[in-house]
C-alpha cells in the first residue's frame, strides 16, 4: 500500500520574501514520499539502512533539495543517491548506511521536499511518514530522567569513597617524614622531545588500507580501510561518500574509485561482501598517487 504524502503549504509572503535571495524552487509532481528501514529493530554496533523513496510523475534527470531529518543518536556511515525513469515518471532513492550505538527506542521525524507543486502552481512542503526504530540492547544510562535518578546513587556512592581516599592519603603524609635529599648538581637541561604527529597521504593510506583489507578481510576490516583512506583526504565521520568525493583531496578518478569500492566492501550484505573485498583490492592494486 502506498504510504500517503502530507503537504504543508508555504506561506505566501515567507515565499515571496526568500525568492530574492534564494534558488527558484522545482516545479514537481509527488505521487509519493515514503521513508522506511530495512530493519525496524536494529542491534547495536550492526549497520543497518535508512531509506527514502520519493515517486514523480513526468521525467526528472536529477532530483535535488531531498532534505534528511535528525537521526537521534543514529551514526551516519555513507549513502547514495540514485534517479531512474520509472515508466512515464521519474524514481528517486536515497540510502543512508547507519549505526546505533545504544539501545532504546528512536523517533526520526519526516524527511522532506521544498518544490512547486505542478498540479496547481504553487510552492509547498512535502512530507514523508515518520520513522520509530526499537534498537535492541541497553539504552545509556543518562538517557532520560529515570536513568538520571539511577545514576545519582552511584555519583554519591563514588564521591564518599574519593573523599575517604584523600583523607587517608592526607593523614598518611602527615606522617611521613620529609625526605632528605643530598645536595648535588644540578642535572645539564636537555630539550625535551617532541612527539610528531603522523599525517598520511592518500597514498600512505591506501597502502595501510590494503595491508588492513588482506589481513582481515571482513567487514570489520572493510570499515578500518575506509577510515583510513576517509582520514587522509580530509573527511569525518559525520560525511557521506558523496561528500567525500567532491573534496579537492579525492579529485583522482582513481582514488574516487578506491573510495567508492570501500562503501561497497563496508556495507554490502554478506553473500556480496567477499567479492566486494576483491574488488576492493583492485581498486587499492590500481590506485598510483
């Protein structure tokens, strides 16, 4: 059953105020605005997919302007977005590869769409459904008042053995004896050594990245060499691959395909993910700085 869309329409002098200053909205025809999970209770530390489906009726080469709702306490890993004719309209899908990394429940608001509605000219807002996910394990402790409250004891209990352990190592020094030191030279001053971060090149990094990948060539594995390769061009983890391609670092069409190699080994189900990995490899073997 197709999920329904709700639309919220601009006001008139909001829109006329922003037209100045801001890109004219698209002129579209939503049939419909869905965004699902490909599971709807995840475990923690397991990636899992957030998806976003949007249907047009008529042709559009490239849908823009698809804007993605907070995720809570979700980690964003990468996405991809993808338009395709569907028959005389138009399919758009974005996939966003995420994690949880505590238990509970999370509400993830709709996502939504800015655009001129083509049926009757004029400029609304359209809404996917909303999204409630049940990740399963222990939710954080600080996660609401009742784990406040839980924790207050705990604080009191850590506090009262801390203040006891100073009082006895005060009175101990009391004492304690000073100690008696001899008199001698002072030591000649040396120049204190200084601790010099690494920074890798991309490709420092693709030779860890490859060393990392043969050694363990899992999914684990998959992840830590993209790190890498994700470090050494500059990008955090809050990017998406399509971020992370557009920087000025990754403008080797060779390292770009190493990078997108990677996404694929990282997050591919398991029956893909060995030649995924080989693939991968390839890509690491063909990549020349």
């Amino acid at each position: 059953m197709r999920a329904s869309i709700v639309v919220a329409a601009f006001a008139l002098t909001a829109a006329l105020a922003g037209a100045a200053g801001a890109d004219p909205l698209p002129r579209l025809s939503v049939a419909s605005f869905t965004f699902s999970a490909d599971t709807r209770t995840p475990a923690q530390e397991q990636p899992f997919h957030l998806v976003i489906d949007v249907r047009l009726n008529g042709r559009v080469v490239d849908l823009e302007g698809v804007v993605l709702p907070q995720l809570g306490t979700l980690e964003i890993l990468g996405d991809e977005k993808h338009t395709l004719a569907a028959g005389s309209g138009t399919a758009y899908r974005e996939t966003i590869a995420v994690v949880a990394h505590q238990g509970g429940e999370i509400r993830i608001p709709p996502a939504y769409l800015d655009a001129v509605d083509a049926r009757d000219g004029k400029p609304k807002r359209f809404l996917s459904n909303e999204l409630t996910l049940h990740v399963a394990g222990p939710a954080s402790v600080l996660t609401g008042p009742r784990g406040v409250a839980r924790l207050l004891p705990i604080l009191g209990f850590l506090a009262g053995a801390l203040v006891i352990v100073g009082l006895a190592f005060a009175a101990f020094g009391m004492r304690r004896p000073a100690a008696v030191v001899p008199a001698s030279e002072p030591p000649p001053s040396e120049k204190p050594a200084v601790a010099l971060a690494r920074s890798d090149g991309p490709s420092e990094a693709a030779a860890i990245a490859r060393e990392r990948l043969v050694r363990d060539p899992s999914r684990e594995g998959a992840l830590a060499a993209r790190s890498a390769l994700w470090r050494a061009v500059g990008a955090n983890d809050g990017e998406t691959l399509a971020d992370v391609v557009r920087r000025p670092a990754a403008h080797d069409p060779a390292l770009r395909a190493v990078l997108r190699a990677l996404e694929r080994a990282a997050f591919t189900d398991d029956l893909d993910r060995p030649a995924a990995i080989d693939d991968a490899l390839r890509a690491l073997d063909g990549y020349r700085a």
